[in-house]
C-alpha cells in the first residue's frame, strides 16, 4: 500500500472543520437542556479561521441555527472566502 503524504495544512484545515461541526452539535445539545450556550460569535470566529465547511455542515445535520438569517447567508459567504483565500495560497 503506498504512504500517502498529506500536507500539514490539509490535515490541520480538517481538523479545524471537524471541531467546528463538532462546536455546532455540543450547542444544540446545550440548548435542548436549556444549559449555558456557546456564543454564536464564536461561530463566526471558527468560520473566519478556515472551519466555515464544518459549521454550515452542522448547522444543516442538527437543524441548528438555520432560522438566523446571520448564519444563513454569513456562514456561506464565509465559505465562499475561505475557498477563495485557500485558491490563492495554493
């Protein structure tokens, strides 16, 4: 089987994706038992920083957040921009 190399930066961007989806699923376990809420500017921030794929993908798999207009139109713009941003570094 051949060793695939992955570069670091393509690990590190799923990883990032993979605790924001996960950030969006503890949220909406938290509001189900009306516990402390994880604040939406947190979200935004996970977005801006490369995680928008994992938040908007949590958003739509625990149906959470997706009556905010802020979210549903900001976290695919973001996206957008993240996608952006990643074609030009390459």
């Amino acid at each position: 089987m051949d060793n695939i190399d992955l570069p670091i930066w393509f690990v590190i961007y799923w990883v990032w994706n993979f605790i924001a989806f996960l950030l969006m699923r503890t949220d909406k376990q938290y509001a189900r038992n009306q516990a402390r809420r994880i604040r939406e500017k947190t979200f935004f921030r996970m977005a801006l920083f490369g995680g928008a794929a994992g938040v908007l993908i949590g958003m739509y798999v625990y149906r959470h957040k997706t009556l905010h207009s802020s979210f549903v139109i900001g976290i695919p713009v973001i996206l957008l921009g993240n996608l952006v941003c990643m074609y030009l570094l390459l």
